[in-house]
C-alpha cells in the first residue's frame, strides 16, 4: 500500500510539475517562416506602381510530386501584359521548402550552408531589422546566395515569410502589402 502511494505520489508530482512548466519537457519551437494562407501578398520594386506581382492562396496540393504543399497563384503585372505561375511552399522540421527546394533549413543558425541546383546559400544573419512598405521586421533572417553572377539577398519574416530580395547593389523586391483574403 505505501509503494503505491509512493507511486502514486510521485506521478501527481510529475505531472504537476511538468504540466505547470512544460518548457522543461520540450524544446522552443521553431518560429514559423510560411506564408499565412488567410491573406494575400503584394510584392514590388522600390517606388514602382506599374510592375508588381501577387501571391494568393489557392490551397493544397493533393497529387503529384508537390502533395501537402501550399499551393500558391503567383501573378506578374507589367504594363504590357500578366503572367500567372504556380508556387509551392511547405514546412517541415527540416525547414521552409520552394517547389521542393530547401528555401531555409531548420533550426535556424547564423553560418548554415547548404546548395540548390548550383547556387550556395547562407544564413548571414538571424536578428536583422528591415522595414518595407508593409511595416517594418525584428529578428529577420538575411539569406545570402551565391551564383557565377554575383551575390543576392533573401530577407525571412516570422509568419510572414519572404519580405525583400536585394541583389545587384540594389532592392529588387520589397513586401508592399499583406491583407486578409477576400
């Protein structure tokens, strides 16, 4: 009878303890660098109004080599014509996935490497702060890629995703505006 009350006494006490501090049980979990599905992203160069491009959601994939990703409609606007493309996006623990490609590895360290169809990339930063038209990012991660042609700049947003490319010494594109889907 005591054993089991001992037994007994020390599981309340563990699922005490463990249930009111539950970050003693578990890692931090890893911020969330997806797109949100419930809002439409407007992209653009620096003080351009008749170049732009759009991405909404359209839903997930069900079939095929992109099953479980986030199926986006991307939609380029210049003054002579629009193009439309697919975009995909997934996250797993592994990190933020573009059409099957690693965008950013998981856990997010300052120095990571790793190379996509030539390319290497780079964490070069994890704590930048960047400010665009849609408002202005803490503790974003500056991706670094480089090509045969030069060096390029990817800036990650906590559940915002991509916020701004630089490369050729200027800005390329910068996050205008996020707004709830209609």
């Amino acid at each position: 009878m005591k054993k089991k009350l001992a037994f007994l006494m020390s599981l309340m006490t563990t699922i005490l303890i463990f249930g009111l501090f539950p970050s003693m049980t578990s890692q931090a979990k890893q911020p969330s660098y997806l797109m949100d599905v419930k809002k439409d992203y407007l992209y653009g160069g620096p003080g351009e109004t008749s170049v732009y491009h759009t991405y909404s959601f359209v839903g997930k994939d069900t079939t095929g080599k992109f099953k479980g990703f986030n199926n986006w409609k991307q939609t380029f606007v210049y003054p002579d014509q629009t193009i439309e493309y697919t975009h995909y996006e997934k996250e797993t623990n592994k990190g933020l996935f573009y059409d099957n490609n690693i965008a950013l590895p998981y856990p997010i360290k300052k120095g990571a490497r790793w190379t996509v169809n030539g390319k290497k990339y780079s964490i070069s930063s994890i704590n930048k702060t960047i400010k665009v038209p849609a408002g202005t990012f803490k503790n974003v991660i500056e991706v670094k890629i480089v090509t045969d042609l030069g060096s390029a700049y990817r800036y990650y947003a906590q559940n915002v995703g991509l916020i701004m490319t630089f490369a050729e010494g200027r800005i390329m594109s910068e996050l205008k505006e996020v707004k709830a889907k209609k």
